[in-house]
C-alpha cells in the first residue's frame, strides 16, 4: 500500500482515501475514485491533491488498490 505522496503514483481510476480540508485536524479519511489530479509538484509532503468522482476534494493518503 502506497502513501499518496508521489504525483507518479496517483492516476485517475484509482481508489484512494483522502483527507478533506475541513478534516485535516481529525485526521478522519474518505474513501473514493480519483478523477483528477489538482497538484501540480512531483511530490508534496501532505499528500496529492485530487478531486474524487463525487466532486470532493483532498490530499492523498493512501492508495487503497488499483
């Protein structure tokens, strides 16, 4: 299981669980299928910006499979 730090990593299709803005200080996660991916960067240390199919958007943590 990879951690969603790497842009390479990441592609649309995915199901990955993600930390949505107003949950960054629970850490509590949402599961879902990345659409797109926001951030530009090779890496961030957060955690990959992606916009889900369901519209919401978050910072990577966990590839869940592919």
């Amino acid at each position: 299981m990879s951690d969603g730090t790497k842009r390479a990593d990441i592609l649309p299709g995915l199901k990955v669980s993600i930390v949505l803005k107003q949950d960054q200080r629970t850490g509590r996660l949402t599961e879902g299928i990345v659409r797109d991916i926001l951030t530009k960067s090779v890496t961030h240390p957060h955690g990959i910006k992606v916009r889900l199919e369901n519209n919401l958007v978050g910072r990577v943590k966990t590839i869940l499979h592919g």
